[in-house]
C-alpha cells in the first residue's frame, strides 16, 4: 500500500492569505493570478495514508471524527498517497451555513450521526499537495492545478473541485453575485507559486458592507480605546454582537473626544466571557470593558454575520453621534 511522504505526515502547516482591499490586476503575482471562491467553512487538510483518512484544520486540530460522511467519501474515491488541500461547507438550501458546522464541533456521541444525516458536509478542494506518495508541494500551483483536475475527473459529491478562473473581469463578477450563496469574497493565488506552508503567499479580498451598530464599551481607556465593543438590539436589549479590530491611533483619538463616561442602569457588565468576542478562543481570562455611553457607530462588516453576530472583527469607519442608537436595528 502506497503511504504519505515522511514530509508530509499530518498535520502539515497550510499555505495562507493575506488580506487586500481591492481584486489584483491579473499579473499581481508569479505566472499570473488565478481567482478562487472564498469559501465559508472549515479549512481541511485531507491526507489519505496507510492509517485510513484524516481531516486536520488550519489550527493543527483533528476533524476526521466530526466529518464521517466526508471521510467515507474520500475513502471510496481517492487512494492512499494523496494529500488535498480543501474546504469543509456545509450547504443550507442555496447558502453555506457556517452554524451547521460549528454545531458538528460541539455535538455529542449521539446525536452527531443525525446532524450528518440532516446536514451533511461537501468539499470544495482547491489544490494537492502530494500524488500516489509524492510530495509535489514544489511544483508551480498551474501543474499541481493540472494533476488535481485529472484527479477529479471521475470525483462525485460530496467530493467537488474548486472553481477558478484566469480572468479577472470574471473574477469581479464572482465578487458581485456570490455573496448572496454565503461565499466571501475571492482567494488569489499566482499560477506559478509552489505551495508554501504557513507562509501568506496568497491574497485574498472579503465582500464587505458599511453597517450601523452600537458601541456601549471599549477596551484600553475611554480616552484612547484599543477597539470598540459593539451591539445590537436583540428582544428588547443590547447584545455584544463583536468588536472592531485594533484602532490605528488616530481613529483612537478621534473616537476618544466622542465617547462620554457611561450612565447610570448600564445595559453590560464590567467583565464578559472571552467567548463572547471571540468564540474560537482558549483563553479563559475574563475580559474587562470600560464601558461608556452608548452611541451609533459606522462599520465596514464582511458577510460572516450570523445568529445575530459577527464572526470576525469589524472596521472602524466613523462615530455617529447625530444617529440615535435606539434607531439602530439588526442588520440582518
């Protein structure tokens, strides 16, 4: 039996991206940019190896027991000596749903094979990183793209290769209209790149929308916040719904002559959960707000919104303190 390179024994470190504002122009990167769907899922390592099939995340963490139906069909339709670089998603209607698969990370025993059977998991596979026991993570990204098309030529779902496109006019238009199926905007990635684990060799740009929240409390100082907590109204109170990402110091500043010392019968609590903010987290250390009087907020949000949250920090655009935050309603 054909087993994995030593090399390339899981997990492996994956190849990453690393944010732009706006599409590249087609030769932004070596032998020319190829343009891929920003899926919203989980991100898998797939290693078909003499011990059966294994699924890691980016996070180094094993997945392959969250995922039977994904590793039975990679069993029956790959051999052993293979490694995919993929994404895990799992389809709601015409929509991913990003809730169905953080649900399969905290189901028990049993009631996982039910979740399987109700929602079950596709994978997107965009590259392949070693072939009948070869490591061809040297090869330039076009040939390994070659080898995986023959690869899943004879594939059935929920196996499915990634769509990708040369053209960068196509590439705007994928950026228009695939937001309303949950994608998230486009990877990028140069047609002659060899495959670079844990290096941000890729580029990649987020659909995002300009939103009003409420910030009711910071972290840092009143004077000079960190970042802005924010909420939502949610059945008659204002819920932590995220945060921004850290603000540039004149963002700060600014926001700091706004914001004014907050009231009495405060909406927050002077510590939350980390959770609350980030739900990926290991830290257990509660976090402390300073809270302040709540005030409309203007923010650039990506299309990762869901269960009335933003999965990801948001951006700072500007304080609003001529919109009454009791007039700000959920986005969704």
């Amino acid at each position: 039996m054909i087993g994995l390179p030593d090399s390339l024994s899981p997990p492996q470190p994956m190849a990453l991206a690393r944010p732009v504002e706006s599409i590249p122009a087609a030769g932004a990167l070596p032998g020319g940019c190829l343009y891929e769907p920003k899926w919203d899922g989980f991100r898998a390592g797939v290693y078909t190896g003499e011990l059966g099939t294994q699924i890691w995340s980016r996070n180094a963490r094993d997945l392959t027991g969250r995922f039977p139906d994904l590793v039975e069909a990679v069993r029956s339709q790959l051999p052993p000596g293979y490694v995919l670089d993929a994404e895990a998603v799992i389809w709601s209607g015409e929509r991913t749903d990003f809730a169905a698969l953080q649900a399969r990370m905290s189901a028990g025993r049993r009631t996982l094979p039910d979740m399987v059977r109700r929602a079950p998991a596709s994978l997107a596979v965009f590259d392949l990183l070693a072939v009948a026991g070869r490591d061809i993570r040297d090869l330039p990204l076009h040939i390994r793209r070659t080898l995986l098309e023959e690869l899943a030529a004879d594939w059935e779902p929920p196996l499915n290769l990634c769509p990708f496109t040369a053209d960068r006019d196509t590439a705007e238009q994928w950026f228009t209209d695939l937001p309303a199926a949950g994608i998230e905007g486009l990877v990028i990635k140069g047609a002659g790149q060899p495959y670079r684990g844990g290096e941000r060799q890729w580029l990649k740009i987020r659909h995002r929308n300009p939103v009003d929240v409420v910030c009711a409390a910071v972290l840092g100082t009143r004077a000079r916040p960190a970042a802005l907590i924010l909420g939502l109204p949610s059945r008659g109170r204002l819920r932590i719904v995220g945060r921004t990402a850290p603000l540039k110091k004149d963002a700060a500043v600014r926001a700091g002559r706004i914001l004014e010392p907050a009231g009495e019968n405060h909406p927050w609590p002077e510590t939350i959960s980390p959770r609350i903010l980030d739900r990926f987290t290991e830290n257990k250390d509660p976090v402390r707000l300073v809270r302040v009087a709540p005030v409309t907020v203007e923010v650039s949000a990506d299309t990762a919104f869901e269960n009335g949250s933003f999965r990801h920090p948001v951006r700072f655009l500007r304080l609003r303190p001529d919109l009454d935050p009791v007039g700000v309603t959920d986005p969704s």
